[in-house]
C-alpha cells in the first residue's frame, strides 16, 4: 500500500489554471497532488548572442523554490548570492526539455524565458515545472501566431514529465515526497505527447534495478504522460 493510499499505476490529481499573471505573455498554475509550481513565459524580441545572424531562436528557463515550499524553510538563493548545483541542474533539464519541442527556426530570432517558481513542494517539482513551463510556453507562442509576429508554428509537439520509481519493491507512478524520499529506485522521464522519449533520468537510491524493472517504470510513464498530456489539452484549449 502507498502512504497516499493511491494505486500503484495512479497519478496525483491534476490541474492547471492559465493565465494566472497579468504581465507574462504566458502562464499558469500547475497543481499535482499537493506539489505547486507557477509557470510563466516571457518573450524576449532578441536571441541570445550565440544565436545571432542564425535565424533561429532559444527557449531558456529558470527554476526556484520559495523559502516555505517544504516543512522547514530554505534560505534564499539570492541571499546566499549563487544558486546551488540542484537548481541550476533543475532549470538546464527544463530548458533542454522544452527546446525539444520546438521549431526554433520557426520560432525566429527571439528569446523565451520559462520561469518555474516551486510554491509548494511534495515530490516531483522538475516535472510539474516542465509539464506547467510547456503551457505556459504554449500560450506565449499563441500570442506571437494571433499577432502575425511568426506565420509558422514552432510548438512541434507537447512536452512532459512525470516521475516514476521503486518504492517497498513495487514500481509506482508520481511519487510523492513521502515515496520518493524512501524510493530504492528514482526515476524522471520526459517525452513528447507522441510518446517519444526526450530524457530519462534513474538511479539507485537504495538498490540497484533490473532490465526488467527499468520497462515497467517506462510502461508506468507512459501512461501518466497521456494523463498530463490531456491536462495540458484541456488548459490550452
């Protein structure tokens, strides 16, 4: 039995809010069980130098936790005056996930930036954070095609991730912080809503895992990403 008392094949209950900021060309609230992630993209008419003359653009992003996102409070990042390697490698996954996604060369020579604030934590915050960032990026695009500022659309496909793990010697879907944090086995997967695999991410917390068990967490993912992939339908529709 799971500590959340869920299935082992169940996700968390989801839900994703649009247009939650005013200012953002894109954005919304992502809700998965009791995780909490503000998405939010913003449109930069410049690419980044690396990318000039190139035709093409860049999406970026940026992740954060509030200081009460967890049962005890984490210093600001800002106060420590640099962000600590768990984050900087949180909001690279991000943006390489999100990039995969995208025509940048439809996209242009501009920038979007996907910013990722983490409100409340339990489990799984990169994930919501790519599964949230890819609305959010979605209806920032939105805004440049009704403006006529890009003619093609450069969003190729959806993009999301879920968590995937071995917890008590079962395979479970959407671990929880209560499961992921006693998980002998932790895993991340993200892929495109035609089911094709961007990154995966496993290791061997407590003990080490087998061929076998490795495609039962992919079968697991698969189906919470059709889940997540309808989410994201609904919101942007």
């Amino acid at each position: 039995m799971r500590p959340s008392g869920r299935n082992l094949s169940d996700m968390r209950p989801i839900s994703i809010e649009t247009g939650v900021m005013r200012h953002a060309e894109g954005s919304c609230l992502i809700t998965c069980g009791e995780t909490r992630v503000l998405c939010s993209a913003s449109i930069e008419e410049k690419a980044p130098p690396f990318l000039k003359g190139s035709g093409q653009g860049w999406v970026t992003a940026e992740y954060g936790m509030l200081p009460r996102a967890t049962n005890t409070r984490n210093r600001r990042e800002a106060a420590a005056g640099k962000q600590s390697g768990r984050t900087q490698e949180i909001q690279r996954l991000i943006g390489r996930a999100l990039r995969a996604g995208v025509d940048r060369r439809a996209l242009g020579e501009r920038q979007i930036v996907v910013d990722c604030d983490v409100i409340q934590a339990d489990g799984g915050t990169r994930c919501a954070s790519i599964t949230g960032g890819w609305v959010a990026l979605r209806l920032a695009v939105n805004k440049l095609l009704k403006a006529n500022i890009i003619t093609s659309d450069p969003i190729m496909d959806h993009v999301a991730a879920v968590s995937c793990g071995i917890y008590a010697g079962q395979p479970l879907l959407d671990l929880d912080y209560a499961e992921d944090s006693e998980a002998g086995t932790d895993g991340n997967f993200i892929m495109t809503g035609a089911g094709r695999l961007i990154e995966v991410q496993m290791s061997a917390e407590g003990a080490t895992f087998s061929r076998a068990e490795m495609s039962q967490l992919l079968d697991l993912a698969e189906a919470g990403i059709a889940d997540l992939v309808r989410a994201q339908k609904d919101a942007v529709a």
